[in-house]
C-alpha cells in the first residue's frame, strides 16, 4: 500500500532540482533525463471527421446544452455564444448541429507523450443508484457514508512547485507532521470521525459503488429519499476492485463487470472488506434534497445531469461545462455511440486526457448499461471559435 507516495513525489521534485542544479558543472555523472511526462493536447478538426456528426438527434441535447451555460455561460469565453444560444429556438436536430458548426469549432482531444499522440481512450458507464439506508446505525445498517472529516487538510504546493499543479494532496496533522490522510483500510480510526456518518446503509459494495459512481439516492426507513453527492476525498489514487480480483485469479481478464463483481461477492461474503480495502481511495459526501425526483443529480458543474449527454471528465483535461463529441460504443457490443455530451461532472477514477464516464441514468436499466460499459472510444472538444483553447 503506497501510503506516502505523494510526499515522496515531493522529496523526489527536490532532490530532481538539487540534481539539476548538480547537472551544470558535472553533466558526466547526471542521469538521463525523465521520459516526458504525458499531456493533453487539442489537435485542429474539421466537422466531417466527427462519425456520426450527422446522424445525432441533437434535440435531445440541446437542454443540456443550455443547462451547460447556466454555469459556463457566466465566464468570459462562453458569455457570447451563451447568449446567442439563449436567444435561440432550434426546430429539429439540423438546426442545432447547424448553431454548433456557426459558432463552435471542433478539436480532437489526444494524449500526447512525448512525438506520440493518442487519440484514443477509456469510456466508462455510470448511473445514480438506489440505496436503502438508516440515519443511525443497526446490526442491518451498518456501512457508514461520510461527510468530509474536520480533520481532512488540502495541501496545494503548485504556487511554489510548478511542477505539482493539479496534484493536490489530502493530508492530516499529527502533532507537528503533515502526513498522508487515512486510507479506506484505516478509516475507521480516524478519531474525528466518531461514528459520525450522514447515513448508514446496508450494503457495502452498494456503498463502494456509490463511492466510485460520485452521486446516488438513500431511501431512509420513513420513506424519505435524501440524495448523496460527491464532495471530496482522501487523496489516494483510484484502484480498480475488478482488476484486483483478476489479479487475483477470481475473474477472467474481460469479465470483471459490475453484475461479475456482485456474483463474486455473495458468493464470497467474508472476503468483501480485503476486497474493497484493495482501493485505498475513499469520496466523502455532501446531502442535497432529492428536488424533483425526474431528474438526475448535480454534476459538478452544478447544473442537473442529463441522461445520454451528461459526462463525468477530467477537468485538467477538459474544461466542465464545455461541449464533447463522443465517439464509442455501447457496452459489451460494437454497436456504434456517437453523441454530442457535455462535460458536467468529474470523479475520482476520472483522470486522463481520453477518458470520460458516460451518464446512463437512473433505475436498473441505466445500472445495467453503466456496469457492464467498459469501451474504447475518441473525443472532440468543442470549443467556441476565436476562443483560447484551455490553458491558453
């Protein structure tokens, strides 16, 4: 368990600098040089290289679109074509693509290493899950979901180390010493705490999966339902429970679906806390009220997500709020997904230039797409025209 990698990530950037430093009289004895560390870059399209461009029913992205400038519209390079777009009534899918290709111009999203482009990533489904759960604790609701804990610190070094920007470090005092915060595996002693969770539910991998999928809805014994939304973490990266029990030889390579994991697990009941203590990341938890129980949960851009046009991204990769052409296809099948989405959400086991999470819904349809939804997949950022691509 690599408990203090990111201070070591930070004794290596200055041991790399005193070894630079080193480098200017005694280039004899220095190492070589770091391979080049992986970035997002925005690659000049043209419409017609977008598959399925033409085909998509962009009326039914269109709210989304405008729920997107609700938040986005308010900064300065979306502020213009935000407006336009309010003032806008489209009366068929040609309409929008057409307000789309006036106003915005395409730009293919890769990860670039170095001379090596690659245009090509990781889709993932998600959904917002039904749990059933208790405001205290009993012998049937026992797995506790958290707030963020009072003694949760967030350490940003970027102001005096460029080369950590985004990498912000979850941590905690003891005495004097800023350590690494507690991982899942020792959450539980963590003093602040107490016990002290918004809800208990009765389900750990319900719980788990609730963690990853960043939102989802509690059905409380008086029948009140109270949403859960992502709201912080505690630093660790990201590990994938069904690559560990292909690891592990439990599952085939392939297979490690979300129904793949639930069947290993009942069958399995006393190995589930080894096996979800195997991701040392843990999401902490804001309560919202359900509103209007038709629509999906906030985003983290702060508008409601849209199912089939809503997007969970890397927001060092692309900016929330923008719009993302996808292309991929649906889960288990080469059956093409070619859709116009929106950059409205993130999670932590987002991360990466080509990588994004796909909002399938609520209920257990959308569960079913979402679990089983593992794909290959290209994105187009697309960006309003005249506009400084991001980080520019």
């Amino acid at each position: 368990m690599n408990v203090g990698f990111p201070f070591r990530m930070l004794a290596c950037a200055a041991l790399a600098a005193a070894i630079l430093a080193g480098c200017a009289t005694t280039q004899s004895t220095c190492p070589p040089p770091p391979p080049p560390a992986p970035h997002t870059a925005y690659h000049p399209s043209s419409w017609s290289e977008l598959p399925g461009w033409n085909g998509d029913e962009m009326m039914d992205a269109w709210p989304a679109f405008l729920e997107s400038c609700k938040a986005a519209g308010r900064r300065p390079r979306w502020e213009s074509v935000c407006d336009i777009a309010r003032d806008t009534d489209p009366a068929t899918s040609a309409d929008v693509r057409a307000f789309f290709q006036r106003y915005f111009e395409p730009f293919a999203i890769v990860k670039q290493v170095g001379s090596q482009a690659d245009p090509v990533g990781l889709i993932t489904g998600y959904f917002e899950p039904l749990l059933y759960g208790s405001r205290t604790r009993s012998a049937r609701f026992n797995t506790p979901l958290y707030a963020p804990p009072p003694d949760l610190l967030t350490v940003d070094l970027a102001a005096e180390y460029p080369m950590l920007r985004g990498m912000r470090i979850r941590a905690r005092l003891v005495g004097h010493r800023v350590v690494p915060y507690y991982s899942r595996a020792d959450l539980d002693h963590d003093p602040a705490l107490k016990n002290d969770a918004i809800v208990w539910v009765n389900d750990s991998l319900s719980a788990f999966f609730l963690e990853v999928q960043g939102s989802g809805r509690v059905q409380l014994p008086t029948g009140e339902t109270i949403r859960l939304h992502y709201a912080d973490e505690n630093g660790y990266p990201y590990r994938s429970i069904g690559r560990y029990l292909v690891d592990h030889g439990d599952l085939e390579r392939g297979t490690a679906t979300v129904p793949a994991i639930r069947g290993w697990a009942l069958a399995h009941p006393d190995q589930v806390p080894q096996l979800l203590d195997a991701d040392p990341s843990v999401v902490f938890f804001r309560e919202e009220p359900l509103g209007n129980p038709a629509l999906g949960p906030m985003g983290s851009l702060g508008v409601p997500l849209t199912p089939s046009r809503s997007v969970a991204i890397d927001p060092a990769a692309i900016p929330l709020g923008a719009p993302v052409f996808l292309a991929t296809t649906y889960p288990d099948s080469q059956t093409v997904l070619d859709q116009l989405v929106f950059a409205q959400d993130t999670g932590g086991a987002i991360r990466g230039s080509v990588r994004a999470d796909y909002f399938w819904g609520i209920g257990a349809q959308a569960a079913a797409q979402a679990g089983d939804m593992r794909q290959r997949g290209r994105m187009w950022l697309i960006w309003p025209k005249g506009e400084p691509l991001p980080g520019g």
